[in-house]
C-alpha cells in the first residue's frame, strides 16, 4: 500500500479531483463511491483531512469505515 503526506491528501478533498479521501487512525480511506461524502462534504467534515479527532465528536463510531477498504497510509 503506498503512503500520502497530509499535503497530498489534502488533494483529493473532493473539489479539485472527483476523488474523496480521508484519514481515520492513519489510514486513508477513498469514499468517492459514498453517497454521503457528495463534493467532498459530510455535514461540518471536510474530505481531504485526517478525521481520527473528529470522529470522537461524531453520532457514530469508526465502523463506519469497515465498508471501505484503506487505499494508504497517512505519513
């Protein structure tokens, strides 16, 4: 699996590229595909980030990424 710099996931946030990828426990995750992340936004989450912080503050718990296969690691 290749590693991403915090710089080259800010990338892919979703308004430059189609892609849409965060980070959760340094991995990253590629949610393009996620009806939910539409143009790189989940409610007040910004694609292109590590989320491991927010998530703490989220409704839900980190399982939300078991649907997701990790596509790197965050360096």
């Amino acid at each position: 699996m290749r590693t991403l710099t915090k710089n080259q996931l800010a990338l892919y946030n979703g308004q430059d590229k189609p892609e849409i990828y965060v980070a959760y426990q340094g991995l990253v995750y590629d949610l393009s595909r996620s009806r939910l992340w539409r143009n790189g936004k989940h409610y007040e989450h910004w694609a292109g980030q590590d989320l491991t912080e927010e998530l703490k503050d989220a409704p839900h718990s980190a399982n939300v990424f078991d649907k997701f296969e990790p596509i790197a690691y965050l360096k």
